[in-house]
C-alpha cells in the first residue's frame, strides 16, 4: 500500500474529519420540501470540494428533482476509468427523541460518528473525494482516469440518475464503477458484494362488492373483498415459504458450490440474527437453505402492507367493497422480471376467489446482478482491500436491491465495485446512525490504494 | 280492525306528518359531540309527545351517555303489559353531496319522506306514540297496559340502555316488547322477524419481528406479520364459506321443514339481489343452502378490516412487525357464544404461522335468537298484521344482531315483536334514507290494532 497517502491522511485527520462534519451539518433530507435549499448547499457543498481535490469540469446539473454533481479527470491516457458514485442526500431523521445527540450535529463517541448521513452516504462518498485528494496532493496526477458522479435522490429512488445516465453514456463511459455504500460483513473482513437481487413492487387490488355492505344482512352470500384478497394471497406461498406462482424457479441458477463454501466459513450466527435483528419467535423460510442462501440467494416473496375495510378503534359490520395490498418479489441474477410479472399476473386471475375481481398494478421492476469475481477490476479491489485490512477479501451478495447497479450494468456495460467500509450494526435509517471513524480513515486509504494499483 | 282509529288517522294525517318532521328536522346525531344539545332536544321533544298522548310517568332518564326517555299508562288490570322501544338518535348524514335534499330538512318525494332518520328509527317509533294518542283520543283509555323505554344511543351501541335494564326489572315487566325497527320483507307483505343472528366479534394481533425489517435485506428468512395474518385468517373457511373451526357447526339447528318451505315460498331472486344489492362478479356461499338459509340461519365468519405494515401511495419494501384484523362470527340459535370464542382461540393458536405471535381480543359477544312464532302475543301480531294489509304475515329472520332484543329475552323473560313497516331499499344509515309516508300512517294504525286485539 501507497506510504505517502496514509502518512498524507495521518497528517490531515483532522482536517479530514472537520470538512465531514460540515458536510453532515446541512440536513440534506431530499424527502422534504423544507428541505430543499438545504439539499441544494449540499450538492454545491460536494461540487466545491471536488473541484478543490483537483478535479475538473466540475458541474452541477440540474434536474427535475434535486441536483446531480459530476466532475472528471481525464489526463491518464492508455490507464482505465473508474466511475465514482455516490449519494449527498439523506433520510429523515424521526424519531428525534431516540437520538442520543442531534442528528444534524455529528457527535464522536466510543470511536464513532453519530449523525444523520454518516455512513449513508456522505461519509463514504466523501471518501473518494478525499483520496482522490490525497493521490494528487502525493502525486501530483491521479493514477488512472477518474469521473465522479454524486446524487441527490438516493433516498427518494433516483429518478433523475435514471433519466440521466441513459442520455449521457459517452459521457459516463468507464471500464468500472466504485460504489461506496454497504457495509462490511463483520468488523475487520475486508467485503465486496457482487450479488444484489432484484425487485418487482406491485399493488394489487381486490373489488368484491360495489360498496361496503351490512355483513349481518349479507354475511353469507356476498363476497368480501378483504377475505378474497387474503384467499388469493394466501395461495403464493407454502408454509415454509416456497413461492407457489408456477415457473418462478425455472430460471433461478443455484450459487456454485465454491460460493456457497466461501458462504459457509463467513462468522454467522441464526441465533445472533434471530436475537439482536429480527426479534421475532424464530426464523422461517426453505428449511432446506442456509440463512445466507436464503436472503441472497434465492427469491422471495412479500406482503409490505395491506389495507382494506374498517380498521378504526371498535366494531364495524362491514363485508369491505375493496382491499389493496403491497406485494413484491425478489429475484435472483438470471430470473427475467417480465417473466415473473407475467407468471404472477397469470397466477392471480387463476386464482381469485369466487366473487371477488384482483387486478395487478406494477410499480416498478429490475433484475438481479451478479459480479464476476474474476473481473480484472474486482480482482485489484479485492487484493487492495485485503492488502489493506490484512484478511483475504470475501466476497458475499446481498439481499437488497441497489438499481444504480443496474443501470450501470445495463446503461454503460460496466461492472460495479461494492466497496463499503460501513458496518452491520450502523444503523442506517435508524436514530443513531453511526460510521466508525477509523473506516472513514481506512476507506480513504483503501479507495485511493485501489485506484494506485488498478492504474498500474 | 278499529274504523275508529282509521277515521282518527285520516283526519289528523298533516299533523302526524308534521309532528314526524319537527321531531327529524332535530338532528340529533348520538356519535357526534357537537350534537350533543340536539339529541337532548330529541329526548326532551320525544318526552313531551309521550305526555300529549297521554302517557303517565314520563321521565327523561339521566344516563353517562344520551338520556333515556321513559312512560307508562298502567291502568288495565287483568291485561298484558306491553313495552315498546325505539331510539330518538340517528347516524351521522355523511356523505352530504350524495342527498338530493338536505338531511335534516324532511321533503317529501314520491310518496316517500327523505331525511335522515326518516325510516331508522324515528318515523318508526313515532307510530307507536301517535297509535298510543289514537287509542286515547277514540277510546279514552288503552286496552293494554303499556311502557315505553326509548333510547338515544342505538346508533352507537346502547350502552346504557343495556345497563339500565338489568338494574329496572321491575320497572319494565312486561309480557311482550314491541320493537318497530326493521322493514317488511316486501312491499305489501306483513312480516314478523323472529330470528336473529347472534355476534362475536374479535380483533386479532399479528407479532412477527419486533419492529419492520428491510426485506432485502431479510425477506426469506424473517417471518412478516401480514403475511403470517393472511396465512392465519385464509385457514379459517375454506373457497364455499364453510368454516373450518373445529366444533363451530356443533350446535348449529337447522330450521325445521315447515319455515324452510316457507322462505322458498318468499318473493326472493338471487339475481336481482346480486344486481341491485351486493353488486359483485357473483354471490358466494355454500352451494348447497339457499341464499336465504345463508344469511338467515347459518353461521359465518367476516374479516371486516385488517391493517398492517406500509400501505401508502407507493413502495416501500419493509416486512412489517405487526399486522391487525377486525373478525367476526355471526351465530345462529342455539349457539354459546362462549363456546365459538373458545374453539376461535383454540384455532389460532393451533394455526399462527411459524415466527408469528397472533394473539385474539373479544370485543363483544351476544347469542343469536329465535322468538316461538306460537307464542300468543306474536299469533296476535301476526293476525293484527294480516288484517291491516290483507295478505297473511309471514315470519322471516335476519342475518343481522339486534342487542336489545336478547337484553329484552335474557333480563326481562320476554319475547320481541319485530313489526317493522321500512322497506328492503329504505337506505338506512346511508344518503337519500327515506321512509315510505303511506307505511307511515299504515303502521300507526297496525300497532294500535295489534294493541287492540292484544287487550281482547
């Protein structure tokens, strides 16, 4: 590992920790009209310090929501380009009075960053613009091409990233994408994720009467659109949770063995889960699958919420005229989205119950990734970060859905470097969202070390 | 039937028309706080007319809720006492764009008074004041003895009424209560009610994990409550309606031969029901009882609401902690309410779903009722009606619940009358509730010859 950038960082710690802290100070929350001004100082906040770590052709673009920042360093010719993203906006900090100190004042206690943001996603992204600080201030150059481009919608679902990165692939163009934001797998274990799943969201509505009826008089004979929703339901999983809707396997490809044994020697504990995350009674889901293969590797499918009839406090006699539910599927790499909306549009018109009409609305839907692990770029980051943290890399997927991956996959070609210093327990969208100081530390050194070897 | 009465009615008809319009025109609407004066007003118009027409005794009867109001003329030794009811108190008017004429300005279209609480229930109480005036006025007396307890609370559960009479048996002993609540089976068919459906209704709590959970991040190992209530409550009857508690048909009687021919002999068409009432794709229910025997004298089971998890406009992909549904059961004679509560809990807790903690609140619980339509004051009711419309009664039941009804059976001994002169498409409790004016008059004088002919 490059020398002169930890003893640069060493040297500026300090400094390094003041600007992050100004950076948490503007309450970005990109959910709230109120916010608005605030996250527009954070987008010129980011685009000051790009331009101040050397970067060039610094802009601002706007969009229909909030801002995008994009800047560049083009002068490494023959050297790949690496895409840096990232997001500058946050989520709402409620409830306050489950904050320890102030959201929007970063507080260091017990060797941790308490604030809002801290690790999803300014502390991380802030990371790149720092070592690509340090590798210039070392340097004087970057050692390979360098974009950088940093949302303000992250939290919202990224429309205008979405819109923009099709209409501007030459401009985008890269042989790799540096993500920072996800999380180690435990504390010390040097992580790349290179599985993700995919997402279909969809509403489905069940019309049984034309209006709510009296159920003493009706109860009986007419159908009840909070029942035939529940029937219909009912019938997409067995009790162990295996989805029913037919086809929804057939293009699942099972994890290779060698993935499944490196899953195998990660440190996890079902008990720990099921005691300090989840918290219910026990676990569920395909007894015949590790936890692991179950959240990442295989698809799922889930009630978000449902609604429908009289829910206030006491008793009402109604047979509900409707009912909604939030339902979605994820999917693994290989599973084709169209494909399981077709099935599951297929599978609700076959089995809706007497009486009772169910339509499907989706909302929105993408595919699962995966990474090869032998791509050139992943193997650098994964030597760098072991270098770094002195443990072999592991590689894991997760279970979540990242769709900026995917449009960089689909949109530009490029793979996607998961390389995130946050930790299991950070607390993200929770009160207390914290960010070890020393990875903030370490993925400054551990970004620019991967750019140093990948220009080599 | 008394040409006395008849000749009294037709000539003081604008006087009963307006007196009725006085007393809608009040609106006193029992669950809102802002027309708590109003139905005061109700209470003390209601005392006042008792009075005129002759009563003795009255009081307005202080309660923690609305006021009772109470009178009575016992001075026919050696005849029946007969206690009529109704309630002075409506249903809010909402929604209010939907009347065509405004819902406490009573107009008279098409033969029928629009208003709120037209029909339910203070045209129908209001027959029973002016018939007990008309008796007076020909007859200077009453050929029964006669009580009248009428609440403010109905529309909101009659609580105090139901306190007040365990504690004022004596008070109100009588040989037969006289309830005019309910509607004709069809135009021009004199119907008594004599059966009635009893109720339990419950809430049931879903707990899966203790608090939401990401479903990326979990979603296949962690059990959701909304999933885990739709599996509980799908388990509970199964595609006909037949309900699939263990024990539930246990003390179920089916109605003997002779009322079974004669609700086939009742002008009922499953379409015109399916068109006009439920307007759903199709009725439901089990296919080898009539429609009638569905609502009328078998059980059932409705989910009447159910809440959980995120149900906002878009997506959000959380498994939710916790779900709740609003159940109940509708109960047939015969039936211990006690008993279904217990097999209910049973069940769930033989069915919650792995990871899922569902637990079962009793809201409320009354038995279903069947009155002996052999029974002397119910011949003579039926004969009284009979005679007024010149068709023989016929005896129906409904699927609904009618507390007081069984407060009247279990605390006082005595049977119910249910001669109601409402008809099937009166909306009550709905826009544009209306009561037909010449029922009006018609059922002023039934109830004073069913009173006549019940002195003989």
């Amino acid at each position: 590992m490059s020398k002169a950038v930890s003893i640069w960082v060493d040297s500026h710690r300090q400094r390094l920790l003041d600007e992050l802290f100004e950076l948490i100070r503007i309450p970005s929350v990109s959910t709230l009209p109120e916010h608005v001004p605030d996250v527009a100082r954070a987008a010129a906040f980011t685009a000051d310090k790009l331009r101040a770590a050397g970067l060039e052709n610094v802009e601002i673009i706007p969009t229909d929501g909030h801002p995008l920042v994009y800047a560049d360093w083009l002068h490494a010719p023959g050297k790949p380009t690496v895409l840096c993203y990232g997001h500058y906006d946050v989520q709402p900090p409620d409830p306050l009075d489950l904050w320890v100190s102030p959201p929007f004042e970063p507080e260091l206690r017990n060797g941790n960053i308490y604030a809002r943001g801290a690790v999803d996603d300014k502390g991380q992204f802030y990371m790149h613009v720092k070592a690509i600080e340090a590798l210039f201030a070392v340097h004087g150059k970057l050692p390979v091409n360098v974009k950088v481009l940093i949302e303000g919608e992250e939290e919202i679902g990224g429309k205008s990233i979405s819109k923009f990165v099709p209409l501007n692939k030459a401009k985008l163009a890269a042989d790799v994408a540096l993500v920072s934001d996800t999380a180690l797998y435990a504390e010390g274990l040097p992580t790349l994720c290179i599985g993700l799943r995919g997402l279909v969201y969809m509403e489905i509505v069940a019309q049984g009467p034309s209006r709510d009826l009296h159920s003493g008089l009706y109860g009986g004979a007419a159908p009840n659109a909070v029942y035939g929703i529940i029937e219909l339901l009912s019938k997409f999983k067995d009790a162990d949770g295996r989805i029913l809707v037919p086809g929804i396997y057939d293009d699942v490809v099972d994890p290779a063995p060698e993935e499944l044994a490196s899953w195998q020697s990660l440190p996890f504990s079902e008990a720990a889960m099921l005691r300090d995350e989840v918290g219910a009674a026990s676990l569920t889901g395909e007894p015949d699958r590790s936890v692991l293969e179950r959240v990442w590797s295989r698809p799922t499918m889930e009630v978000h919420g449902i609604a429908g009839g009289f829910t206030g406090a006491g008793a009402k006699t109604v047979i509900p005229a409707t009912a909604t539910a939030k339902v979605s599927f994820r999917l693994v790499p290989n599973q084709k989205p169209e494909a399981v909306v077709a099935a599951v549009k297929a599978f609700v018109e076959a089995h809706s119950p007497k009486g009772v009409v169910c339509t499907v609305n989706v909302l929105s839907h993408g595919p699962g990734l995966l990474v090869n692990p032998n791509h050139p770029a992943i193997e650098v980051a994964a030597a760098a970060f072991a270098e770094m943290m002195g443990r072999p890399t592991v590689f894991t997927r997760s279970g979540g859905s990242i769709p900026i991956v995917g449009e960089f996959h689909e949109q530009l070609g490029i793979p996607t470097i998961l390389m995130g210093l946050g930790l299991p327990d950070d607390g993200l969208h929770s009160p207390n969202e914290k960010f070890k100081l020393a990875n903030y530390y370490l993925g400054i050194e551990t970004v620019a070390h991967f750019l140093e070897m990948y220009g080599d």
